[in-house]
C-alpha cells in the first residue's frame, strides 16, 4: 500500500470520528432540549389542572346554590297548590315535612 492509500484511509477514519463526536453532541443537546420542553409541559399541566379544578369547584358550588333555590321555589309552589285545592276542591293541605321531601 502507499503512503497516499494510508493517508487517505486515515481521513475517511478521523472523518467518520469526528461525525461520531458531533452527533454524539448534538443528541446531547437534543436530548437535554426535550427534558427542558416535557419539564415546562408537565408544569403547565399542573397549572392547568388546578386552574381548572377551582373552576369546577366553582361550578359545582353555583349549581348547588341554584339546585337549593329551585327546590325551595318547588316547596314554595306546591304549598300554593295545596292552598289553592283546598279552597277550591276542599282538599286538605298536605303534611308539610312529608311534602318538602
């Protein structure tokens, strides 16, 4: 073999190392990019998460106060019934702890 064939070898091999080197970098750098993006996601997602759950407790704290109006609205409504067929077809009113429930 000559010098020139050796020489030539000797390249492609530093050439093929130094290619190993950079990717083995650049997968580095890539790799420590994608834990700094999923940590940042897994932030936002607890951040959402517990933004939304004082939204639903909010939620569920309106409609029970609005459940709560109409049931009593109801109660209300049905002893005027009562009163109403009492006066005009002379039923008596109803128990009115059963009739609440």
């Amino acid at each position: 073999m000559g010098l020139e064939v050796i020489i030539g070898l000797v390249t492609i091999f530093l050439g093929i190392v130094g290619l190993g080197v950079a990717l083995v970098k650049l997968t580095g750098n890539l790799a420590d990019s994608i834990d700094g993006v999923r940590d940042e996601l897994r932030g936002d997602i607890k951040d959402l998460r517990l933004e939304l759950r004082g939204d639903i407790g909010g939620v569920r704290a309106e409609l029970g106060g609005r459940i709560d109006a109409v049931a009593a609205e109801l109660a209300k409504t049905r002893m005027a019934v009562a009163r109403l067929e009492g006066r005009v077809l002379g039923v008596p009113l109803p128990d009115t702890a059963v009739d609440a429930g």
